[in-house]
C-alpha cells in the first residue's frame, strides 16, 4: 500500500547516474595527492570505510569532471562485500577524492522532487540493496549500471516530508558516529595500556601505594599453560562456541547445524573450554585469533582450535598471561612463526606456541593489577560495542518504518 500522498516509482527522471573513469594502475602510488574511491571504501553502514593500507593513491593528471567535491553521492556499482551493491556514501571532503569506474555519482536532474539526503537513506535501505541484488548480473562478482539503478522502484515522500526524514536520521547517524569515535579512542587507549604495562615501561603502585619494582623474568608459554585435551560433545548446556578477531568466545547456536557437523565431523573430538582457558585459531593467529573465556560456564569448540588452561594460581595471573598474548606486538612475533602452505593450511602450531618466551612480573600482586587496569579498558570497550550495536539497529528499525510509511513524520508548516 503506497502512504497517502507518496508515489512508488523508479528514478528516471529524478537522477542520472554516471560511471567513474577507469583510471591507470600505472598511476598508482604509496602516497599522492588523489584516493581514488571503489566499492572498498563503502562501509555496512552507507559510510565513508578508510582502507589503511589498501588505499590507492593517483599520481596521474585528472580528467576533467571527475574530481569529487564534498557532498557528493557514490554508488557502489560492484559487489565488494555481500549486501553492499548500489550503497551509497557521501564524499568526505573536497578536491582530494576520485572514482573508478565501479562507482556512479549520482545527478539530480530534479531538485525540487527529490532531497540528495533521501536518496542516500533510499539506497542504503535494505529493501532497495536486496532490489538491486536481484537485477544485477555476474556469478561470482555481482554488477549493476546506471541503467539499473535508476530503475529502483522506491517509495517517494512529498519534499518538505523528505527533508523531515533525513534530519531525523541524520540526528541518529550523529550520535552514531560519536560512539565509532569514543570506541577508536577507548581501542587506541587500550593499544597504549598494554604497550607500558606489558612491557614494564609503566609500573603500578602496590597495596601499600609502593611502586612495583624489580626485574621481571622470562618464561616460557609451557611454563604457564597446560593444553587442555578434554573433548566434549555439544549440548544444550555446553553449547558450540566460536573465536572470532572481534569478539573473542562467543555463541555459534545460530548457525549450529547439528546433522551437518555430524556429517562432516567427528563431534566426540570436539574441544572442551571451562571458564578462564586461553583459545586460540592456529590458522588465524597471525592476525590476532586469539582471547580467553571471560563465559562462567564450560562450552565447545571446533577441533581446529587449541585450548590452554593456567598451571599454577598461585604464581601466575591467567589474565595477565592472556593479555601478554594478545597485545600487538606479540601477535606480530606469531605471524614470523607460521609454518605449511595455503594448501596445508598455513598456521601456529602447539609446539612453536608453547615455545614462545614471555617476560613477566615475579610478583602475582603486579600481575593482577595490570590484569585489573586492562579488564576495565576491555569492558569500557566492550559496553561502547555493544551500545553502538544497539544504535546501528535502532536507526535501521527506524529507517524501515519513515522509508515506508508505516510512521509518519509531522512537518513544520513554516519548513514546508
């Protein structure tokens, strides 16, 4: 049902879409004055993704008219990531930007029906990318056009009630970028912490306001840990869990297929993980698979994993050694140490891994301080994820009842 006083139609003759230019390789650079944007830079969200180390930099003389301003709209012509084709994003800033020929900018050709700002909403909708999905072309890389994408049908609200729903959803994408950069700011504190505590730069004062000194000494990891070789079928009480780079342990149930495991694995040699053990991805420990169950109660995980649990409470802090494990530094120390090949499934092996050396305070008392400082930066960082998540979803329920009607803005008279 069309909302009283909308109009469900495609966007022909609203906007035009044109490719970008197809820019030469040879002109590529580790540093220039040009980024040139593809679908990498489009993030899950309809934002601006910087890509680090991946960005391209164009040293070469640009065409005329494809030099981007601030403000203006890109779609996603090719399928970077699942979900993303035809998003849309905002340049960021002037005369800095260009676009290859996988990304249209968008042309209003009439500006008094139709707001920029409702337009990026529209495509960034997940009824219109799963729209666009579907006439796309390509098996294993999907594309879309020009063509294509201004035959989305789309569900168009009177003007003065457009610019309503894209100030409301601005308001939310505010606060929403607030918390990205409290979060960056809360990881890159925590990157510092662990620099000057696990390395014994900054020392901490004791119970008795002393601060800690003294050398600390070098162990082993099989000094400390002991693997852990109790194998334990899932259950509904100890579920399958996964270790994933951004969240550490958690749930699998969603995607837990009991008859295909069964098929495809041996479930009696599934791993046992008990509160506090130390888990850790041979294959992708390179890039930081690894963290330990902060869970108070005992569950599974695949066999590809290596479980670690402490060998003495008494002398050492399971947490500190955790932390000592998964700072920069030492995850770069692992990525030196893989061993096999892409066919073989290049990985950290058990052995090399307990092998590894690690400098530690003599003292449990400055262990678990530096355990303590570190576990508070984790659950700031944690509790800033989790209401950023709660944001992401809210604006997206929001999104879904203003792009359809369903709830009606009231427009000021005088705006109007």
């Amino acid at each position: 049902m069309v909302p009283e006083g909308w109009e469900k139609r495609d966007l022909h003759g609203l906007i035009k879409v044109r490719h970008g230019f197809a820019f030469k390789s040879k002109f590529f650079a580790a540093r220039g004055d040009f980024i040139l944007l593809t679908p990498g830079s489009f993030n899950e969200s309809g934002g601006f993704r910087d890509q680090g180390e991946k960005t391209k930099y164009y040293v070469g003389d640009v065409p005329d008219g494809y030099l981007l301003k601030k403000g203006d709209m890109l779609l996603a012509m090719t399928e970077q990531a699942k979900g993303l084709l035809g998003s849309a994003l905002f340049v960021p800033e002037n005369n800095k930007y260009l676009h290859n020929q996988r990304l249209g900018l968008v042309q209003i050709t009439a500006p008094e029906q139709v707001l920029i700002e409702f337009l990026y909403l529209l495509f960034n909708a997940p009824a219109t990318r799963k729209q666009i999905t579907e006439q796309s072309t390509g098996t294993k890389v999907k594309h879309t056009s020009p063509e294509r994408l201004c035959s989305v049908i789309g569900l168009i609200p009177p003007f003065p009630e457009q610019m309503k729903i894209a100030l409301i959803i601005s308001t939310w994408d505010k606060v929403i970028t607030t918390t990205e950069q409290l979060l960056a700011n809360s990881q890159q504190q925590k990157r510092a912490l662990m620099q000057q505590l696990l390395s014994g730069k900054k020392r901490l004062l004791d119970e008795n306001k002393v601060r800690f000194s003294g050398e600390w000494k070098w162990l082993k990891v099989s000094d400390l840990l002991k693997v852990r070789k109790e194998k334990q079928v899932p259950t509904e009480d100890i579920p399958l869990f996964s270790l994933t780079i951004e969240d550490g342990i958690t749930p699998k149930s969603a995607r837990y297929n009991r008859e295909f495991l069964v098929k495809n694995t041996d479930e009696k040699k599934y791993k046992l993980v008990k509160p506090n053990d130390i888990v850790y991805n041979p294959a992708n420990l390179r890039w930081g698979a690894i963290n330990f169950s902060r869970i108070d109660h005992s569950v599974v995980v695949s066999p590809i994993y290596e479980v670690l649990h402490l060998k003495d409470e008494n002398n050492s802090s399971l947490e500190f050694i955790a932390q000592k494990l998964m700072m920069p530094d030492q995850i770069g120390r692992f990525a030196a140490m893989v061993e096999g090949t892409l066919v073989e499934r290049m990985a950290v092996k058990i052995e090399p891994f307990l092998a590894t050396k690690l400098s530690v305070p003599q003292s449990l008392e400055e262990q678990q301080k530096i355990a303590a400082v570190l576990s508070a930066a984790d659950q700031e960082i944690t509790a800033l994820k989790q209401k950023l998540d709660a944001l992401k979803q809210e604006k997206k329920a929001l999104m879904q009842q203003l792009l359809t009607g369903k709830r009606r803005v009231k427009v000021d008279e005088v705006a109007a």
